[in-house]
C-alpha cells in the first residue's frame, strides 16, 4: 500500500466538502481494513481446508484477484473526466472557501489605506 495509504485520504479530504470530510476519510479508511480482514479471513479459511496441498497459494491469489478484476471492469463504465478538472475543482473550492475569511480578515477601507 505504501504512498497510497497517505496520498489518497489527503486528496478525499481536499475535495470532500467541510460537513461530510470526516466521513469520506473515515469510510476509505474502514473500506479498507474491512477489505484486508475479509482477505486474512478467507485465505485462512483456505489454508485449512486444503491444508498442506502444493496448489493452495494458487487458490489464494485466484481469490483475491476477484475484487481486482471487479474493480478494473467497474472503472471502465467511470465516464472520463476532462484534462485538469481536478486542479480546476480544488483551485475553485479554495478560492471560494478562501475568499470570505479574506475579507473578513482585512475589512476594505484598511486594505486601500495600506495600498496607498
């Protein structure tokens, strides 16, 4: 898992909106610790009933390659999204989270005096 243990709930969380963030986090990250005790569980399962059988790794991988390929036939129905829209959509959720803090912070008639 490596950089995708760190890099994904960082982006969820830049992009989710402030009223469900934590909960777009906190189901990544149950979805998967779920999905690693499912595997432990099965290949557990396995290892006992064929036991010390020279093709049970075989089965294993078989297993666990299911959800892999769910997954890659489910991205190909994703419909394709457009060059950069994901920099255009954080840069405007800034700008738009930004700019009220910003005008609270300098009122206008302080922010002409110190330009001039």
């Amino acid at each position: 898992m490596g950089a995708a243990s760190i890099v994904v709930p960082v982006y969820l969380a830049e992009l989710a909106p402030l009223e469900i963030r934590g909960m777009i986090t906190g189901r990544n990250e149950l979805a998967i610790v779920s999905g690693q005790l499912a595997a432990f569980v099965i290949n557990a399962i396995i290892g006992i009933v064929l036991g010390d059988e020279e093709g049970a790794w075989r089965v294993m991988f078989f297993i666990c390659a299911i959800p892999a390929a769910a997954l890659f036939i489910g991205m190909l129905r994703m419909p394709e999204s457009r060059a950069g829209s994901s920099s255009t959509v954080t840069t405007s959720v800034r700008s738009r989270s930004s700019r009220p803090s910003a005008t609270r912070a300098v009122p206008r008639s302080n922010s002409r005096r110190s330009a001039a």
